[in-house]
C-alpha cells in the first residue's frame, strides 16, 4: 500500500531489499472468525512488518444493529495481539478482515494510517483492507478534496472508502462497483459489508489473491500459505478483474455472485513478476503456480546464461551459497543444473542469517548500514576459507547490501567470490505497490548499466544477471502465458500510465 505525498521510497532505508506493501487476510461466516485471521496474519508478516490490524463484525444487541470491533497498531503481528483475551473478550463475530502494512519512512509512525479502515456510513458498516498502490490517487484526492472531503490518514486507501461512500447507486454492492470503476494501478481488495465479503483483485491482477474454504465458511488471503497455517482448503486464485461476493448464500450453496472490471478482454494481464522472484513465501501458490518451482527454474536458467566458473582438474569444485532466506530455492535450482551442464560445484550454507534482529541502537549513515548487514547475516569462516565462492541472491537494487556481503565473504578467506543473480538488473521504480528507490539510487543506472562497473563496485570476480528473456521463460506455463506478468522494473514498460514527474515532485 503506497502512502500519498510519499510515493516514492525513501533513502533511508539500511536495507537493500525491496519491501512489499501489504498481506491481507479474511474470514467470513466462521465463529472463531477473528482468531482465525490472526494465524493468517502471522503466516503473512514477511508481506508487512510495519503494524498489523483486525476487524470483526458482530451483533450489538444494546446498540440493535451490527458493528464493527477492530484492534490495531504498530509493530508485528505479535506485539500488536499480544493479549489473547482479545480474542474472547472483544474481537466477536464470524466475520474479519486483516491487514499487515509495509510503508515507507515518512509515514510510518501514523496510526490513522493503520488498516484495516473501519467506517460506518448511510448503508451500514463498511471495513476495508488494501493491498496495491493506486497510480490515480493524486487525481482522486485532488477532487475529493474540492468537494470538502476531509480526510482522516495519508493512505491512498482511504479514497476508495470515500468513493464508496459518496457513490448514488442505492445498493452496497452497486457503491462498491461504482468507486471499483474509479480508481486505477494495482489493488486487492478485501470489503466487509453487513451481509458480505467481497474479494477484489484489480483488471490486471497485479497483486496475488487466493480463495480458500475453512469449515462452513470462506476465507481470502494475499498467499495459500495462510490457508495452509489454519487447516483451509484452497480452492483457486481470485481472477484480474474479477469482484466475489461471499455471502451466506454462497456459504450454503456455494454458489457466488461475481462480477468483472474487466471491460475488455484484450486488456492485458500484469501480474507482479517480483512475486515469484522474492516476496512470496515458497510453499506458496500464487499465480496459478507453486513459488517454489518458479524459483527453481529461474535458478536453473541462471546457470544456463551464467554457470559457475570452471577450475583446474583435481581442484575443489566452486561453493555455491545463497542469500538467505529468498534466495535458497533459487540457488538450489542453480547449483544442481550446473552440476547437470557439467559445471561441477557444491551446494552449502555458506551465510547464516539472524531472524531476530529487530530495533537496534545505531546512528544513521553508511557505517549504519554495514552493521546492519552484519547484524543480519554471518559468514560460515571455516567453509568459506580458501574456497572459489559463488553467491547466488535474488535481486540486487541499491547494491550496498551486496557490496558488504562480498566483503564480508573475502574477509572470510574466500579465494575468489563470483556473484549470480536470478532476475535482471533492476533499472527502474515500481508504482504498482513495493517500495523500489528512484531512478537514480538503483544501481544498475548509477553505472548506466553497465555490467562490468557494476561488477567493480560489488568487488567480484564476475557478475551474472539472469536476462529478461531467460527470466519470462522460467515464469511462463499452462497456467501464465508469455505476456501475463509486469516487469516494469527491469523493462521500463509500464502497463498502467504513471505520472513519473508528478510523482517525484510528490516525493520531493
């Protein structure tokens, strides 16, 4: 979920990785609706770590109508539920919807902007929980606000909620539609309504959404993952474009109303291809394919275009290690079609990863940035030393973590370090819901792109980027067909229009 009036990412960021904006979770028409999602939350935390919220709906007898209940805040999902008496005490109903948020700096100590949004308007109540980024916001806020809409967060999501409000059409349903054919860019959507789920994924199906069946009910998650966490069954993948109604019809029949946003079927599909590369979890189906054999194959292809190098007979084979943890089936793939090809190497764990770095007490700065890499990550020094390494990541954006990462490996005795990548440089910003940098911080354009400066800045032997011919190849199956995915960010070609130049100024 992008934040208006800070579309583009901050520079502040010690990381260099590219952070997904948002997992969203639903329950409808189970008793224990509200627990549930908070399980389907917590197998969604690696989508967002910034601050985690629930909303449950139930009956209020004093009141004589359905409210909403929510609880929400910063931090994981975790320390936000840390009570279960929420759970028996507060959070009621069989219904819910969750939400944990990504965002960038800037933003990200606001609690208006922590979602789900909870409302109640002329036609009930309403709660909505978004995971995407609306490449029209600027337009939308811009009339709203000319027509005296206050508004409450900086969240791009808050229009879709004041569209929905503001709508003529006499029905919910009919409201919802109306502000669907609105707004633009990538979205899904979960809508808790009085009598419905409804489950949203945008005409181009940018972000992932699965439909998953638990008891007598259903439940929506961002990945199956979630399903698998709670004993749901998956059923299938919300269609681009397609909005499903789950209401107590449909739990008892099984039997949905659907409707389309997709005015015409030459429009293209745009799925994230960054999905399969990095932000979903392996044991996930997104796509209509598992994650895990996605990245494998794009391992495999790497070692195609870029295997490791050949040494002297009677000496030891290359190692071959991963970034850990979005880089290890990846790698896997790699090291096992270079042994195939003929390109001897051994696999290992040749960096381990600390999961439980959290806050630390350190000044910003570039020193900042190299303990924090090294508060994550530590090399295994009796394997590396003296060894040809190839380390095998996933991405490279900024490069900085990268660099150190080499020099961490070298100082580890490593004789040589070669480095893979299983997805092409990255040369331009996304606006369609994670947090790529500018332009000018991607370090494939600081070095106009060229892969030998590239290669002297990370401080290695040699450098091989998966191309984007390989890549779309690896991704492609019965399911996805060759023009089904998004790869603006290593094309430039944006299949919806963004206002590059408003949005900088924006940021700005």
């Amino acid at each position: 979920m992008y934040l208006y009036g800070d579309l583009l990412p901050s520079k502040a960021n010690p990381m260099d990785r590219p952070h997904e904006y948002c997992g969203i979770f639903g329950v409808f028409n189970h008793p224990d609706a509200a627990r549930l999602t908070y399980y389907g939350l917590h197998a969604l935390q690696h989508r967002g770590q910034e601050s985690a919220g629930i909303v449950t709906l139930t009956y209020d007898e004093r009141r004589g109508r359905k409210v909403l209940l929510q609880h929400k805040g910063l931090g994981l999902v975790t320390d936000v539920f840390a009570s279960p008496e929420l759970f028996d005490t507060y959070l009621h109903g069989d219904s819910a919807i969750g939400h944990n948020r990504y965002s960038t700096t800037g933003a990200s100590g606001n609690p208006a902007n922590v979602q789900p949004f909870a409302v109640h308007y002329r036609n009930g109540n309403l709660a909505l929980a978004h995971n995407g980024n609306l490449s029209n916001a600027r337009q939308l806020r811009q009339r709203l606000s000319q027509e005296g809409v206050l508004f409450m967060s900086t969240s791009d999501s808050e229009l879709i909620l004041h569209l929905i409000a503001r709508s003529p059409q006499p029905t919910v349903l009919g409201q919802v539609l109306d502000a669907l054919h609105q707004i633009q860019g990538a979205y899904a959507l979960l809508i808790l309504t009085d009598e419905a789920l409804l489950a949203i994924r945008d005409p181009h199906g940018f972000r992932p959404l699965a439909l998953g069946r638990i008891g007598e009910g259903y439940c929506v998650a961002s990945e199956t993952c979630a399903f698998d966490l709670i004993g749901a069954h998956f059923i299938r993948d919300i269609e681009p474009g397609e909005v499903l109604l789950i209401d107590r019809e449909a739990c008892r029949t099984g039997r949905f109303q659907r409707y389309s946003l997709r005015q015409s079927p030459d429009l293209p599909i745009a799925q994230c291809i960054f999905e399969f590369i990095y932000f979903a979890r392996p044991d996930s189906w997104i796509f209509g394919e598992q994650v895990d054999k996605v990245r494998r194959r794009l391992g495999k292809a790497l070692a195609h275009e870029h295997p490791v190098p050949r040494v002297p007979p009677g000496e030891r084979p290359p190692l071959v290690i991963s970034v850990p943890d979005s880089s290890n089936t990846a790698t896997i793939g790699y090291a096992s079609e270079c042994n195939k090809l003929g390109y001897p190497c051994k696999l290992d764990i040749g960096l381990i990863r600390n999961h439980y770095v959290g806050r630390t007490f350190i000044q910003p700065g570039q020193g900042a940035r190299e303990l924090k890499v090294k508060l994550k990550f530590n090399p295994v020094r009796s394997l590396l030393r003296d060894r040809i390494v190839v380390l095998v990541d996933d991405s490279i954006v900024r490069g900085t973590t990268s660099r150190y990462l080499v020099q961490m490996i070298r100082e580890a005795g490593a004789r040589e370090v070669h480095f893979r990548v299983s997805s092409p440089p990255i040369i331009a910003p996304c606006f369609y819901g994670m947090d790529f940098p500018s332009l000018e911080e991607l370090v494939a354009n600081r070095f106009e792109r060229d892969i030998e400066r590239i290669r002297d800045f990370l401080g290695v032997d040699s450098l091989g980027y998966l191309s984007v011919e390989g890549l779309m190849r690896a991704v492609r199956s019965a399911t996805n067909g060759p023009d089904g995915f998004c790869n603006a960010c290593f094309t430039e070609r944006y299949p919806v229009p963004v206002e590059l130049g408003v949005l900088k100024e924006e940021n700005d």
